[in-house]
C-alpha cells in the first residue's frame, strides 16, 4: 500500500494545480453517488482508476494473452 500511496502522491505532482478541479470532478460524482445511496460500499478500484488515468491522459494498455 505504501507503493501505492506512493506512485498517486507523484501522479498529482504531475498534474499542475489549476487542473485539480476538473480531474476531481470525476471522483466526487462517484463519491456523491454512494453518499445518495445509490450505491453501497466503497468505490471498486477497477472503477476509479480508469478515470484517474483518464484524467492524466495514459492510454489504455491492452495485455497480451500469455500475459505479457
């Protein structure tokens, strides 16, 4: 988890301050969402992170089906 924490923490000293709005604006809807009810439990991190990238601007990495 610390790697984790880690790898986020430089993700957002990538990203220049004056964009932390419009890539949090995600996050918060689906916060807001779960605070509504409409659904239960935290987030799924398979959910978050798509647009977490998205917001950085990584493209999608296909694997291969040997894995590689």
């Amino acid at each position: 988890m610390a790697d984790v924490l880690r790898e986020l923490q430089a993700a957002i000293g990538q990203s220049p301050q004056s964009a932390y709005v419009a890539e949090a604006k995600p996050l918060q809807d689906e916060y807001q969402k779960i605070q509504d009810g409409r659904r239960r439990g935290p987030p799924l991190l398979g959910d978050i992170l798509p647009l977490v990238f998205a917001r950085l601007g990584v493209g999608v990495v296909h694997a291969t089906e040997s894995g590689e």
